[in-house]
C-alpha cells in the first residue's frame, strides 16, 4: 500500500483494508492475533482510538506485515494514538486530563424528574463528603425502559458537580457478542484518566489497583452503561469518596454492596402524552387526544416503543394518529410495526432472550398462555409442565434477565413482552403442543378452583385440601381471578359441560363471602347453560338459584333475578327437589322485600322454612328465617323481626357445618338485620351498636361490599342520633369502599345521605349541591322502581336549592 494512502486513512480503514487483501474474516484475524472479534470490530470501526503496541504488534504478525510496510502499520497506530493537535509528552508520563465523554442526552426525556431530583440529592451529598453516603446507583429495569437515556441525561445534569470528569463505558452487557471483559474496560478508564500505553498493566488486577489510585482522590461521574452483572461493574468502581457511579443493568445486581437500587417502570400515562408530544410536536397530539391515549396504552408505556411511534409519526407528517393506532391494534402485527430505523422492541426483547436456559425460555413462552394479568409459580408450572419449584427458579431467572416483572412473588409480562413471549411460542412449539399446554392449564385451573371453592361448603372434608384454610383459598381465587374465569370460559365453549356445573357449584358459598369481587351472574349462567345441554334439571335449579342471587343481590337486577327464580322454582316443582324450591322462594321473598312488597315475602319466607324443616336441613331454615324476619320488619313488626332474628344470630354462633368465613359472615348478617329491627324500634345506640359490630366481622372475613353495607348503616344511625361529624366519617368510609367494588346503586344512596348532612349546615349549601348531582350522576342508567324514586327526589332537592 502507498505510505501516501496509508497516511491519509485512519488506522481502523487500514486494517480492514489489509484483512479483506488477505481474505480474512474477522474472527480469523481475531484468533490470529490472539485478541477478540469484539476488538477487531471496533477498531475497524474507528470505536478504539489508542490500541495498544503489543496488539498492533501482534495484528501486523496476523496480517504478515513486514520492513517498510510493518513499519508504516505502527506509525499509523503510533499517530492515532497521539493526534497532532495534542502537545507532545514523553510517552511514559500521565496527561492531566478532565474527561468528558458522556454520549449526547435526548432532548425529550419524561416523566424521570422524581428520580431525576433524587440523584441530585444524591450527588450533592457525594460531593459534600456527607458520610454514610451511596456512592452506587443501579438503574435498573426491563429492555426499552429508558435506563441509557435517564442515566446520560443525568450525567449531563449532575457532571458538573464533578471537577474530576466523567466516564463512561458501554458495557455490553446484553449483547449477542458477549459482555466487555472487565479487564478491557479498565484499560480503557485508565487511557481515560491520562494514562499513556506504555503504563496500562497487562494484569487485570494491577489495573483495577491503578485505577482505585487514580480515583482516590479525585470527584469523578462514572456511567456503566448496561452492565453484565456484579462481577463485571465491581473492578470498575472508583475508590474516591467524592465519586459517583450510575449503573445501568437489567437486572438489580442484589449482590453488589452498599448500591442504591432505583427499579425504573413505565411512564405514566400523562408522561406518556408528554413524550410523543414532543416527539411529534404538541398541536399534532392535541390534535387527536383520544388517539394519543391509545397509542400510549398500545404500547404499554414503554419509552422505547413510544419513541419509535414518534419518530414513525415525525416522518409521516400526512399520517395521522389515529392511522397509526389501527395499525398498531393488529397484535400480530404490533412488534413488527414498532421499528424504526435502528430502534427496535423486538430487537431489544430478543437480546435477552438468546440468554435465557432452555427451561427458562420454555416457561417464558408458554406463560403468554396464562390468561390473567399475573400469576405465581404454581400456574406456571402447570403451563410450563414442570414442577413448582423448577418453574419458581426459572421466574426467577425471567425476573433477573428483565423480561418478567415481579411483586410478592407473583409474577406478570409487560403488554409488549407478552406478545414477543407468545411470537417464540408459535415459533418454537408445534400446534399440539401449544394446545396440549394450553388444556393442561385450564385442567389444572378448574381442578384448583374447585378445590378451593370446596372449602367454603357446609359440612365439607377440608383435611386433604391443597389449601390450609378457606382464607388460603380465598386468597388463591382473589388472586387467580383472571385465569380461573378464563378457563372456564374456555371449558363452557368447548362443551365441557360437567366441568362448567362442577365448578359453578363449587364457587356457591365462596361467592357469599366475596359478592360483588367477581362476576357472579356470569359464572352462574355458564354454569346453567351446562346443566341445560348437559341434560340435568337438578343442577339447572340449583345454579338458577345460585344465577337469580346474583343478578338481584350483586347487580341490583331486581326484575332480571326474579325471572331466574320463578325458573328455578316451576323447574325445582317439577322434579319434586323440595330443598331448591325453598331456595327459590327464599331469595324470592328477599327480592319482594327489596321493592316494597312485605306481605308476599312473608308468606314466601314462612313456605320456605317449613320447606326446609321437613328435609331437615336447619341451615337452609335459618337462612330462610332471616328472611322471613326482614319482610316482618319491612311491614313495620320489629318486634317480631327482632325475635327471629336474634334466633338466626343464635344458630350462626354454634357449630353449623359452615367454613370459619361463611359462619363469620352468616353471623354478621344476621347483626345487621336485628340491627336493622332495632333502629325499625327507635333504639338508635343498640342498632349502632349492631352494625358496628357487624363492620368489623365482615373487614376480618375480607367480605368488602358487606363491610361497606354494614358502615352505610351505622353512619345513618349515627345521624339519626345527631352525630353529625361522626355519621359523615363512616359514610365517607363506606362510599369509598362502594366505589372501589363499582356498585353504583349503593354510591348514590350513600352520596344522597351525605348531601342531608351537608344541607342540614346553612354555609354547606354548595357541597350538598354538589353531592346531589354526584348520586345522580351514580344512578346514570340503572332503572328499577327504588332508583327511580331516589332519581325524582334528587331533582326536586335540586329544584328546590
């Protein structure tokens, strides 16, 4: 080659030009030279500025480099290593260098600015030598979090406090190539720091002692960008107290001592907006808020995919946003269309991914099956077909490669990542096998469901239950709702008509506990459309029964539950089942005395408990007496109400073959019914006194709508005793736990409440106003006689004021 042309071209145009004359690849000049294709890479690419002697020596060895042509080789690595606008120094001698070499932060970084204060609070203090100060900080998170970008955008903001410099370094940590060998990076900080070739230790460790030397007492920033693990970042920590050191990682390197961990989740909705918008521009968002909204939930709220759509959108000044989101609701399609140019979610999901353990990956895929928000390692493992405990540590592996998020050992995917998990799954298993793994989930969720809702029967086995205590179970269908809901869905489409009734079944006296947590009238009408093609009348009564509870005590469907119940009724006739027949004019009469009419729930109430005291069953009699207690004080005969009722409260406090939640619950029902007979009688205090025992009962046992019942009460007994301020207090507390559970109904009654207390003070006007249309609002579109009453008056009170 011309000592002309090698002189004008950099080093790294030179080496690839002589390694492609000789018709090496780089990985054959790599094992050549005895050095990394990494290295090879980046010297070609201009990324290595000062390559060391012994390693230009030995790539002139490699490429058979020899006189005036090796010579030439040298003098050119010689040259770059030592421009000629830089003063020359002997080349054994340290240069007093203040680095600088933070990458260019975006312009458009959003919702950090809490973390953002936070690490200035942090390094003010580092800088200060306040003792007892985290030097370390790893920001870490999932893939497209935005990890780089919060770390340089605070380098830029915090560097000046740092008269030392800052570093930074590209670890590599997920990279297909492999990670920056700690001892390499080192060599590296050390050229940084002014250290000539001819100083930097061959051995790792007399490197890392230089580099602590160095570092001791100078006030350095240090970024190590997306780091390994902790053997790879511990080499590389300063030992200066005035240093600070971010560290970006997937994982929170929970073995690396004394670091703060700041865990980094998507962007609020807003910041979300904020983003494209100043991507895209803020006339162009506002333009289609509706739109905006979408794209930010399409997807997920990852910055990453943000960023893309907007650079997508930034280019396509003639699309609009409303385009885009369509195209974005194909999910086949969503992962592809989220690129652009070099930025990619696929990408960014894949690098982890080609790290996980073929265990690891199989749970990863076949998780996207699991149909709820999250889930533990027992459902996992059931999808995964695994055992529990191999299925945790691959969770855990997950966890830590930062493709799964975690909290209380349960686990869930980010809406993105879900997507990427089920692509590997069509990819990597066959269709019989995806279905086998598919049906071996929805076995085992109706099997656990089932034997979970068991635990709540009267008089069941509990001693053999894969649950503890009915509270355990509890727990389990709370937390699994999503999925076993899903599966029995699935089971109900696919004709499996005997596991739909079974499980219907089973959840019965669980649902009385926690009535208004799930979808009760849904379930129970599955489970009678099972009954129905599966050929059974007597489970079609039962769950008709089961389906006209829901629709009236959950739903507030007084009329739509009153048609499920003459079903159950005619249909329990019919087949001569005399215990579903008491059940269907039980909850008849609870129904007659909602809408006002006492005298027909009384005598459906007394039918009932004869009913029920001819087969025997005494559980089935108190709960019809209850009943029959509420219609007698609906016609205004407390007295007698109170006596059944204190009889039923009697029965529930024996030993009655219920679960520790049904009695405690049954009983505290039972308390606000003989609470409701004493305020029927004026005794205000006792019925007080009544729903506030009941209250906490039903708190204990997690029955929240019934707490919230229990509250509403004692709050208007409270006011009934001039109570003000306390009545207003509980009635807060119960519109709070009414709105969290969405029963609409139950809000406005209690928003209408607080508007007496309000309008009951001169200078409160306004606020009863305000709580009026609010409960108004709460009645929006329900229709039975008793909201459009409590509609009427709302507007006349409104009129009125």
């Amino acid at each position: 080659m011309p000592t002309s042309q090698m002189q004008r071209d950099r080093f790294g145009d030179v080496l690839r030009t002589l390694r492609l004359e000789r018709g090496l690849t780089q990985e054959e000049l790599a094992e050549a030279a005895g050095s990394s294709v990494r290295g090879i890479r980046d010297m070609e690419r201009g990324r290595v500025r000062s390559p060391q002697r012994r390693t230009v020596a030995l790539l002139a060895d490699a490429l058979r480099l020899a006189g005036a042509d090796r010579d030439r080789f040298v003098a050119l690595a010689r040259a770059q290593r030592r421009p000629a606008e830089r003063p020359a120094v002997p080349p054994d001698r340290p240069v007093a260098v203040v680095p600088g070499e933070l990458p260019v932060a975006v312009p458009d970084l959003a919702g950090r600015a809490e973390i953002l204060e936070r690490l200035s609070t942090l390094a003010a203090d580092v800088v200060a030598g306040q003792p007892g100060t985290a030097s370390v900080v790893v920001l870490h998170g999932p893939p497209g979090i935005g990890k780089t970008s919060l770390a340089v955008t605070a380098g830029h903001r915090l560097g000046p406090s740092f008269a030392g410099g800052q570093l930074f370094v590209d670890l590599h940590g997920v990279s297909p190539d492999g990670s920056v060998d700690p001892g390499e990076a080192l060599a590296g900080l050390l050229r940084s720091l002014g250290v000539p070739d001819s100083r930097v230790p061959v051995s790792p460790a007399e490197r890392g002692g230089l580099f602590r030397t160095l570092t001791r007492d100078r006030s350095l920033l240090v970024v190590l960008d997306d780091a390994a693990d902790e053997a790879q970042v511990r080499p590389l920590l300063p030992a200066g107290p005035g240093c600070l050191v971010l560290i970006t990682c997937r994982r929170p390197l929970a073995g690396l001592a004394g670091a703060v961990r700041q865990p980094l989740d998507v962007l609020a909705p807003a910041d979300g907006r904020l983003l494209l918008a100043a991507i895209v521009g803020a006339d162009r968002i506002a333009a289609e808020p509706a739109a905006a909204d979408q794209l930010v939930t399409l997807c997920g709220r990852l910055p990453l995919a943000l960023r893309i759509v907007g650079n997508r959108l930034a280019s396509r000044p003639q699309w609009s946003v409303g385009r885009l989101v369509d195209l974005l609701h194909d999910q086949r399609r969503r992962l592809t269309l989220l690129t652009a140019g070099d930025l990619g979610v696929r990408s960014a999901f894949e690098v982890s991914h080609r790290q996980l353990d073929p265990t690891a990956a199989r749970v990863f895929r076949r998780a996207s099956l699991i149909p709820g928000a999250d889930f533990d390692p027992a459902l996992a493992a059931a999808v995964a077909g695994t055992d529990e405990d191999t299925a945790a540590a691959a969770l855990d592996e997950l966890v830590e490669a930062g493709v799964l998020l975690d909290t209380w050992n349960r686990y869930r995917f980010h809406d993105l990542v879900r997507l990427y998990a089920a692509e590997r799954l069509d990819v990597e298993e066959s269709q019989s096998c995806r279905t086998r793994a598919h049906d071996q989930m929805v076995d085992w969720l109706l099997r656990r469901t089932r034997q979970a809702g068991a635990m709540f029967e009267p008089g069941a086995c509990r001693a053999d239950s894969e649950f503890d205590d009915d509270r355990a179970a509890a727990r389990w269908l709370d937390q699994e709702s999503g999925s076993w809901l899903a599966a029995l869905r699935d089971a109900a489409r696919r004709g499996r008509h005997a596991d739909v009734v079974a499980v219907a079944r089973a959840l019965h006296w669980y649902s009385d506990a926690n009535s208004h947590r799930h979808a009760w009238d849904e379930i129970f009408s599955l489970g009678v459309a099972a009954a129905r093609a599966a050929g059974s009348p007597h489970d079609e009564a039962v769950l008709l029964n089961f389906l006209g509870w829901a629709r009236y005590f959950c739903r507030d469907r007084n009329t739509d539950g009153l048609a499920a119940l003459a079903r159950a009724l005619e249909l329990a006739r019919r087949i001569g089942d005399r215990r579903e027949e008491a059940w269907a004019l039980t909850y008849t009469a609870a129904i007659q005395v909602r809408t006002g009419r006492g005298g027909s729930a009384v005598d459906h109430g007394r039918r009932a408990v004869e009913l029920f005291r001819e087969i025997g069953y005494a559980l089935g009699e108190h709960s019809a007496a209850s009943v029959q207690g509420a219609a007698l004080a609906s016609l205004g005969r407390f007295t007698e109400a109170a006596g059944l009722h204190r009889e039923v409260l009697a029965f529930y406090g024996r030993d009655n073959g219920l679960s520790r939640t049904g009695a405690a619950v049954a009983r505290a029902g039972a308390m606000m019914s003989l609470g409701a007979d004493l305020a029927g009688l004026g005794r205000w205090w006792e019925a007080a006194a009544e729903y506030n025992r009941a209250r906490w009962v039903f708190h204990r046992s997690g029955a929240t709508f019934s707490e919230a019942n229990a509250v509403h009460r004692y709050g208007l007994a409270l006011r009934a005793l001039g109570e003000a301020d306390a009545a207003a207090e509980a009635l807060g507390s119960a519109l709070a736990l009414y709105a969290a559970l969405s029963c609409p109904w139950w809000e406005a009654q209690t928003l209408h409440a607080l508007a007496a207390l309000a309008g009951a003070t001169p200078d409160r006007s306004a606020d009863a106003r305000r709580l009026r249309r609010r409960a108004l609002e709460r009645c929006g579109e329900l229709d039975a006689p008793e909201v459009r009453t409590l509609r009427a008056t709302l507007r006349g009170e409104l009129a009125e004021s």
